[in-house]
C-alpha cells in the first residue's frame, strides 16, 4: 500500500499534467486569434511576454519570441493545475465531479480576472503595449476553455 504522502505527490504531478493538457487545449484555441490579430489577440500571451521579457532582460536584450511566451502561458497552465487540485483537497475529499467541472471553470474565471483583466495597466506600461478589449475577450473564452478541460480531467486522478 502506497503512503498517503507519496500518494499526494503523485496525484500533484498528474494534476500539474492535466493543467498542462488544458492549457494546450486553451492555446488551441487561441492559435486562430493570435494568426488574424497578432499577440494583441491573445492577452495572456501578452501578459507572458513581458514576465519573460523581465526575467531574461538582465541577460539580453533580445525579444521574446511568441515560442517563448506560449511556453511561459504553458509552464502556467501546469502550475495552475497543481494550484487547482490543492485547492480542491483543502475543500475536502468528498466533491462529486459535475462539482469539480463548475468549481474549475470558476478557478478559470478568477485567474482571468486576476490576470490579464485587473493587472491589465501593470502589464500594459511593463511592456509598453495595449491589451485591445478583442485580446481580453479571447483570453476570457480560452480560460473558459481551461477550466472545462482541467475540470473534465481532474477526477480521473481520483
């Protein structure tokens, strides 16, 4: 029988594996927005690039390239899966999965919120760009995207 402690850090690595898996499916869905309008169609990528150009500046002055910042929008997602299935067990054990779905398109929301949508200004004169509300609208549906995803996965580590 496997420790109940080894068995959290398993189920952790498997959420911050499906928080990978809905972020993906999240970029997806952003690829069409960001080919007809650029980053300024994706906010979160926005918001990525400048976290990515801040970390980087003291060792270059070279652009952030949009693989990079889709990768930084990924690293994210995977985190934000984590963050997920600990908030999820700090509301206890016993949440039946239709629940699951609902709080993980809720969690979705409240990241979009928090990020691009409320540090919207902090990010615009960081990196010197307008987020456009076409940007913040398609950062709001593929959010959604991502709560429904990591909510249809995250039982399956159950």
């Amino acid at each position: 029988m496997m420790d109940q402690g080894l068995s959290f850090v398993f189920e952790l690595l498997g959420a911050c594996f499906i928080g990978l898996v809905a972020a993906i499916c999240m970029t997806i869905v952003e690829l069409p927005f960001w080919k007809k309008w650029g980053i300024e169609g994706v906010a979160e990528w926005q918001v990525n690039s400048v976290i990515v150009s801040m970390l980087i500046r003291k060792f270059s002055n070279r652009r952030v390239s949009i693989s990079v910042s889709v990768g930084m929008h990924l690293l994210h997602g995977a985190a934000l899966g984590i963050v997920f299935r600990v908030l999820l067990t700090l509301l206890g054990t016993a949440i039946p999965a239709s629940s699951i779905l609902t709080y993980a398109i809720v969690y979705s929301g409240v990241l979009w919120i928090i990020s691009p949508f409320l540090s919207r200004s902090l990010f615009e004169s960081a990196g010197g760009f307008r987020m456009t509300k076409r940007g913040l609208a398609v950062s709001f549906l593929a959010h959604n995207v991502y709560g429904f995803s990591l909510g249809l996965l995250i039982p399956v580590l159950a």
